[in-house]
C-alpha cells in the first residue's frame, strides 16, 4: 500500500526503480479524490501540476540525471504559503480570490530538492484558532474521530497526513499550531528555532511568533525535511545566518538531562497526566535523567501572548483593506464604506476580535500598561529558560491540556485559549519543540510528548524524539480510514 510508506521510504523505491514517481502520485491523488470528502484536509488539489512533476521526475531517472533528496515525495502546503500563480487564501472570504505573485522561500527549496507539491490544505482564518474551527471555506475533520477537530490552526496539513492524504504537509505555527493538531492527529509536528526556516512567503500572523514547520509519518522525515528547509534566505530579515544541519539520528539518551516543570502541570487532568507519565518513563528506560525544573513564570505566557499576538495580527492584518488585496465589498459608495465594508464582510468572527484586541493594546494610553509590559513578561521568560538549559539538555511538557475535543465544545474563546498553554511559552521564547506520538486515551485518540531544546539545538531535539518514537518497538498505529485502499 502506497499509502502508507514514509516520505524517505517512497524516496528509496523511486530511485531503486520499486515504484514511478507517475505511481506514487496516482496513488495519493487518488486517495484524496476518494476520501478527502470525509475529512476537509484540502482546499486546492494539484492534479495536473503533480503529474507533470511526477512524469518529469520519472524523465530524469531513466536519463540518469541528477535528483533532489525529496524527489517523489507529495508534499501538501498550509494555504498560508504562497506558491506563485496558486490561490493563496488564508482560508478567508476576503482572499478568495487572490493568487501568489511570487513562490515562498519554502517552496522554492522544495521544489529544488524535487518535492511535488501535491495540493493546500485548510486551517483556522490567517491561523488564529487551535481546531480549524474557524476556517471560512470548510469544515475538516480528525481522521481518528469524525466527531473530533484535527486541532489548529493547522488542521489541514495534520489530518492530510494523519488519514494518508500525503507523507508530508507543511504548517506555521504561531502558538502551537504545528505541535497540537500534531498530537491531536497522532503525527510528528516540528516547530523549529525561530529564524531557522525562513519566513518569506509565509502570509504574517505575529511577525515575531511566526515559524514554518513540517508535519512527517515519523521523525526520519522530519530530520529530512528540515535539512532542506533549515537554510539561510537573504528576502527574511529574521533568517539565522546558519548552514543546514546535518541531523544525526539514532542517537543515545543516555545521560541526557530532561528537565519537567511539575509545578507547571498540576492542573493536568487525570488520563494526559498518566500518559506523560509513561512517556517521562520511557526517557528514563532510555538513560535519559528526569530533573524537576522551575519554570513557574509560564504562568503568564498566555496572557503575555495574547497581548503581543494580537497587537501584531491588528498591524499585519492592516494592509486587507479591500484596495490592494482579495474581495472588495460591492455595497461600498464611499472610500471609507470601502475599508469598513470590505473588513465586516471578508473577516470572520475570531480574527475581527484578535484584530480589535490588538488595536487596544496599541492605542493611545494603553502600551505601557499592555504591550510594552508583556514584552517585557516575554524577555524574563527568554532569560528563564536560558537558565533552565543550564541545567539541562532539553525540557518535556505535555502538548495539550488533552486529546483532540468534539466541535463546538470550546465555544468560550477563553477555554480554547487554553488549549495552547504548553506551547505558547516555546513561541514567546523562539525555540525548537516537537509533537511526538505517546499513546491513546480510552476513547482512542492519540496524545503527544513534547521535546523542547535551546534556541539552534534543532538537531539535538529531532535526534532525541527520534530515540523517543523508536523505544516503543512498534509501527505507528493509524486511523481507520489510513488503512482503506
């Protein structure tokens, strides 16, 4: 089964002359064609564009030619990333119709190592929201259960690999929007340092948040992706001026230092408590020595981000005003009925709130009191886990508060805040996380392990959950419809 095979195992069999890039593609398009209307994962399909590559890339292996190291790899794309002459719309009304001018740095590395781009998928509108809840194209679902969110904002690219859509998806994460709906949909989600892959082409949430990541089978893809993706661009001024990472795995924990802050996860409920547990103890198996750490000040993170993400999203989401950019309202007379009619009609309800939010947090009387004081908040947090990885090589936090939740049951925006209380700290403080499968709950849905290092220690954080994903022995388990032809 096609279907299932990694992205590095889809690699080996096309260069070994096991499968045509032509073959691998029809798979997958078909899989999409066949069940995507069950799960939402995609806005945009690439059916043409897909076969081409795959029958150039198939061209070029019978001619002997040079191929990248992604060659016959589908790779799906959050549609937050521009690809030059596709639709780019944020899942929102307001860009509908809007297509990318230019390719994103991202894509442009894939396409040099031979990735297909195989489609876009779906996400919470411009990526605010933690259950893609609150896109305003359509509803996606968890391939685990119909009845469940994938988790956001990136829940398209976690379910487009979770139900086998594609071996690899592209999503940003701004507070977690990789890691959770990873977790939620049994995959591994990459958050990497920020700065560490570029930004360029990526449609501005919180400018300073902001960081492109994969979602992968497993964490041999995610070494592989990022080593493509993990370059310097001169077009991102954020962009760490660092060479690609050559990332080892296979690595041993023994005497790895893993810090856990269990202050911080007291009010953990009973089940995502006992199944950290078991993964805090099958780091020890691995040699790894647990160490209690004092990260107590994440308890104003989320406040703290809330302050600074909005203030952002409001500036960045300044330019959609219905003149340069997407849909202009045709019931605007006048200039000014132009910028306000364009927004109340193009914007949803979660991103007008985080944009008027913002706005307050910037006017007139309140930056000192709001702004100026969480990014002050943000600064000591920085220093705090520069502290902490002084005494140890790496920290591990649940994901989430839990497993994936049914829609509708956090309609208090506040109680949907919460659900990135343990990754919104690794965004404030720019470091490298990952989502790593650790277990199901009784209702059989998966739950994830989160590894977190120092700020350019990416490699150090994929090899340890490569060590972590491999000590359980066993093939990832998958969601029912994974398992269709």
């Amino acid at each position: 089964m096609i279907h299932t095979l990694s992205a590095h195992q889809l690699h080996q069999k096309f260069l070994g002359g096991e499968l045509s890039a032509k073959d691998i593609v029809q798979a997958f398009l078909k899989r999409i064609d066949t069940y995507d209307n069950q799960i939402g994962a995609f806005l945009t399909v690439f059916h043409e564009k897909a076969l081409t590559k795959a029958e150039e890339l198939d061209r070029k292996l019978k001619n002997g030619e040079k191929l990248g190291k992604l060659a016959a790899i589908p790779i799906a794309i959050k549609d937050n990333i521009h690809i030059k002459g596709e639709f780019t719309t944020c899942a929102s009304k307001f860009l509908t119709n809007y297509r990318a001018p230019f390719d994103a740095t991202v894509i442009h590395l894939l396409e040099a190592e031979d990735a297909i781009l195989i489609g876009k998928t779906n996400h919470d509108e411009f990526a605010m929201g933690s259950s893609t809840e609150n896109s305003a194209l359509q509803k996606t679902y968890n391939p685990w259960n119909l009845k469940c969110t994938p988790g956001g904002s990136s829940g398209g690219s976690a379910a487009a690999v979770a139900a086998r859509f594609c071996p690899v998806a592209l999503g940003s994460d701004t507070g977690g929007s990789i890691r959770q709906p990873s977790s939620f949909c049994g995959i591994v989600g990459y958050k990497p340092t920020y700065g560490r892959v570029s930004r360029f082409g990526l449609v501005a949430f919180g400018s300073s948040l902001d960081q492109i990541g994969p979602f992968t089978h497993d964490t041999q893809d995610t070494a592989l992706i990022m080593e493509v993706l993990g370059q310097h661009c001169d077009r991102d001024s954020t962009s760490l001026p660092l060479p690609s990472d050559k990332i080892e795995l296979n690595a041993s924990l023994q005497g790895t230092k893993i810090g856990v802050p269990w202050q911080f996860l007291e009010k953990l409920s009973e089940e995502p408590k006992a199944l950290f547990n078991s993964g805090i103890e099958r780091l020890k198996e691995l040699g790894a020595q647990i160490i209690d750490i004092d990260l107590s000040i994440l308890e104003y993170a989320n406040a703290t981000y809330y302050i600074i993400a909005t203030a952002e999203a409001s500036t960045n989401l300044a330019r959609f005003d219905g003149i340069r950019y997407g849909q202009r309202s045709q019931k605007a007379k006048t200039l000014d009925e132009v910028y306000d009619l364009s927004k109340e009609e193009g914007f949803g309800t979660e991103v007008k709130r985080r944009i008027l939010l913002g706005t307050y947090v910037l006017s007139a009387g309140y930056q000192n009191a709001y702004y100026k004081k969480a990014q002050r908040v943000r600064r000591l947090m920085v220093e705090r886990f520069t502290e902490v990885f002084q005494e140890c090589d790496l920290v591990a936090t649940p994901v989430s508060p839990g497993a994936a939740f049914e829609f509708g049951a956090k309609k208090d925006p506040l109680q949907m805040y919460l659900e990135d209380i343990y990754t919104i700290p690794i965004n404030l403080a720019g470091l490298p996380a990952i989502s790593v499968p650790n277990g199901f709950t009784k209702e059989k849905l998966p739950i994830g392990l989160q590894l977190i290092g120092p700020q350019k220690c990416d490699a150090r954080v994929i090899a340890a959950a490569d060590a972590f994903a491999k000590a359980s022995g066993q093939s990832p388990q998958l969601p029912e419809i994974a398992t269709q032809e």
